[in-house]
C-alpha cells in the first residue's frame, strides 16, 4: 500500500546515496542541481526503488567505474536515473512494458 505525503523526495534520496556509500564498496556519485525537491510523494516506495536499482548497479556493473544517481527536478516530475558501466541486459530479456 502507497502512503503518500508532501515531503522533500532530495532528503530521503540523499539518505540512501550515504547509506549506499557505507554499504558498498563502489564509488557511488549523485549528480543533482537543486537543493530541494518538495511535493506529495511516497518517500519509503522511493527510498526502496533506489535502493533497488543501486543494488542491481553494484551486482551487474564494474566495480572499477562509478554509479551515478541523476536527479532532474522537471518541476511536474521528478527523473531518478543510476548509471553504471557493464554489460547491458540483452534487448530479449529486459522488461519494456510496464
């Protein structure tokens, strides 16, 4: 069940780069140009999305390169992309329709 609440989505993403930084052994990077990013969201949903995709960036991905989390605040949306260098998942077997 989503619990939604107007809250600053940075903080909580900020939160899981630290933890993620104390976790893993990897240089983990997050790229963002703003300072905050308040509306309504459902901060433990996206704490675990990213928690998540950093995973999966760590598992499959060089552990010589960097992770990169892109935040891009479109002020209607929010765009959340990690970044790593491997191999990609073949077009077969990646999940395009959501």
């Amino acid at each position: 069940m989503l619990n939604f609440e107007n809250t600053d989505l940075l903080k909580d993403i900020k939160w899981v780069h630290a933890e993620s930084n104390e976790v893993y052994t990897n240089d983990i990077k997050l790229d963002c140009k703003v300072e905050k990013i308040e509306g309504i969201f459902d901060s433990t949903a996206i704490k675990r999305l990213l928690e998540n995709l950093i995973g999966n960036a760590v598992k499959y991905g060089d552990k010589e390169k960097q992770i990169t989390i892109s935040i891009i605040d479109e002020k209607e949306a929010v765009v959340i992309k990690v970044h790593n260098y491997g191999k990609p998942i073949p077009e077969a077997k990646a999940g395009t329709d959501f």
